[in-house]
C-alpha cells in the first residue's frame, strides 16, 4: 500500500473537448524533453489519445522548439500503452507516448517516452454525494487519466473521517490505486480489506470489471459529471449481451483465437492453450494474427466463433459491430463447460500468458 507522488515539475496546459465540455489536462513535457535531449534523438514520434487528436499539434510544436528535434504525429487510433506500433521503430529514433502510464512488464526495441495526461476537476462536491453510498473501508481506485483527483479523494474521504485503503498492483501496472481495462489487480489485491471501492473514471468498463472480479460494490465518480453511480445499476444489459454471445457460441463447430499484434497484447501462451481446450472438446481452432479490430476481416475468414486474447475491451464495447459471437477467453471457457456462468469475471491480463 501507499500513496501516489504529486509532480513538481512544470506543466503544460491543454484544453481537450471531451463529450461537448472543454476539459483542461496537465501535460508535463519536462521529462520528455530531457529524455529526447539525452538520447539525441533526431526523429520522434508522437501518440496521444483520440479525444486529444485535436490539439496533438501543439504538443509536436512544443517537443519541436523545445527539443530540437522532428516530431512525426501518429494518426492511428491509440487506446493504451500496450498500444506502440513496432513498425513505427524501423523509422523514428524515440517514441512520445502520452495520456497512459507505461507497463512496466513491456519491453520495446527503442525508447518510448511516457508522458501523463492528467485532469485536475475538483471532486469535492461529487465526494460529498459519495460518501452516503459507500462502505468503509473504501477501495480507492482510478484511471489513468485522474491519478491526480485519486489524491484529492483519499485526503477527502479521510477528512471526512472514512477508512480508506489503496492497493498496488502488478507487473503491468506502474501507480498504486490505477486500473486498467485489462488489469484489476490494484483492486483484488485489497478486496478482503475492503468493503466496497470508489473508482474515479468514465464509463461503465472499468468500474463493472472491479465488480465482477470482487464481488464488492463499486461506485463511479466521473469527474466530468454531476453525480456519483453505483456500477451495480448498470451490469445487467452488459450481463444479458454476454450470455446471449455465450449461448451463440455454444452452437458453432469452428473457433479462431485471435492474438493482437500490438506490443502489450500478444497474449500467445494464453491462445495456445485456449486452442488446446477447444481441440480437446473435438472442435476445429485456429490462432489469428489481427492488429486492428475489422468484422469484415473476421466476415472473410469465416470461422463459426471467435475469441480474442487482445485488449479485453474490445468484445464488450465492440459487442454490436460482429455478427458472429466474439468472446473472451473466459467467456469460451463458460461454452466449453470448464467455468461455470455464476464465475463470470471481465478478462485480464498478467505477463505469464504472454
Ligand atoms: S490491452 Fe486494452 S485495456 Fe489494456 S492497456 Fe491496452 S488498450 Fe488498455
């Protein structure tokens, strides 16, 4: 357990429009500026988020006047720091990578630079409407993007005189208290001194995976908006579309398992056992290599079910765009019959399946 450090040093300011409001991010390139000074890099590459596309250009101006180097902006979509596209190492001397907190377990051939992307929303106020939902001790969880606002919460909920607790995690996660939508184990690291979790994010995702891998009662503190919610009003829709993609799959005869191709997702030992399973069932299974995500990709391929060992969200949130049952690797665990549904948890990630 511990606390998470406050930068010191300078920040950048940067409005991002997120859901039609203008958000302001601390973008800190001191370090990063530094860094591509000291590897005399020549030639950089920068990623950022989609929802700070829009203003990447004054980013790649700052690096550009700061460091005295070229900035090249990556347009492909960039969801995590799993998300480093190898190809992009044959042609730039160091990557700038913002809006995720690096993956310790990840090695890459060439530098990459991690720079946060951090909001600074004041929480009291939404604190204030939690605490009356919450049972001590508190969890206290958040994502990436609000490793800044955990710190208000746990010295607010502790002024107001709650037992708070905070949990590391492992070797893909870098701050105590952060999750990622494919790593909860800040969160079941403490859930036998918990009694419920504040989570500080948006979304539905991260805060229904805490709920499913705990068992505990998970309230979403959403900086961006007025209210807090109790994650367990909104798991049923989500439930009901897993259990429908469950049912279709148990019907089909032929499975490909899809491994991603991105750095932080190539889960290869998981998908070959999975294959095994399926094969010791008496059914057909390919792996697939797939870097971005298409249904007409899978459309063409034509397998019966697919199953991705790639980022975890993208069964759940993608759910509507394939017509052919996409599942998680637990969720193939429930068809073949080597899990039961009442089990059911989101997928995670850990370095040994890699
Ligand atoms: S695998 Fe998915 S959830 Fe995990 S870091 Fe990458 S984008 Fe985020």
């Amino acid at each position: 357990m511990g606390t998470v450090k406050r930068t010191t040093a300078r920040l950048v300011q940067r409005k991002v429009v997120v859901c039609g409001r203008i958000i302001m991010y601390d973008i800190d390139l001191t370090n990063a500026v530094a860094e591509i000074k000291r590897l005399k890099a020549r030639i950089v590459a920068l990623q950022v988020p989609e929802g700070m596309k829009k203003r990447a250009y004054q980013i790649a101006e700052d690096i550009e006047n700061n460091a005295s180097a070229e900035v090249m902006l990556v347009a492909e979509p960039c969801f995590g720091a799993c998300d480093v596209p190898s190809s992009l190492f044959d042609m730039v001397d160091a990557v700038v990578h913002v809006g995720h907190s690096p993956i310790p377990s990840l090695r890459f051939t060439k530098p990459v630079i991690f720079v946060p992307a951090r909001s600074r929303i004041p929480v009291t106020e939404q604190l204030k409407k939690a605490v009356g939902l919450l049972v001590e001790p508190v969890g206290v969880l958040a994502t990436s993007q609000h490793l800044e606002e955990l710190d208000d919460a746990i010295e607010g909920l502790e002024s107001m005189g709650m037992k708070v607790k905070i949990g590391e995690g492992d070797s893909r996660i870098s701050h105590v208290g952060e999750i990622l939508g494919c790593n909860y184990t800040t969160a079941t690291s403490i859930a036998e001194d918990v009694n419920s979790y504040l989570l500080i994010g948006s979304g539905t995702f991260h805060g229904l995976g805490v709920h499913l891998s705990t068992g505990k009662k998970v309230v979403v503190l959403d900086p961006n908006l007025e209210e807090p919610r109790e994650i367990e009003q909104e798991k049923a829709k989500i439930l009901r579309q897993r259990h429908a993609a469950i049912e279709r799959a148990e019907k089909a005869r032929s499975f490909g398992i899809i491994i991603g191709e991105k750095v932080g997702q190539r889960r290869l030992r998981r998908a070959r056992e999975l294959r095994k399973l399926i094969r010791w069932k008496r059914k057909d299974a390919s792996l697939i290599l797939m870097d971005k995500f298409d249904p007409e990709k899978l459309k063409t391929l034509g397998f019966d079910a697919y199953v991705s060992t790639a980022c975890p969200r993208i069964a759940i949130d993608d759910v509507a765009m394939y017509d052919r049952p996409l599942l998680t690797p637990h969720e193939l665990e429930i068809v073949l019959g080597v899990r039961r549904w009442d089990d059911y948890t989101f997928d995670q990630m850990t370095e040994e399946e890699f």
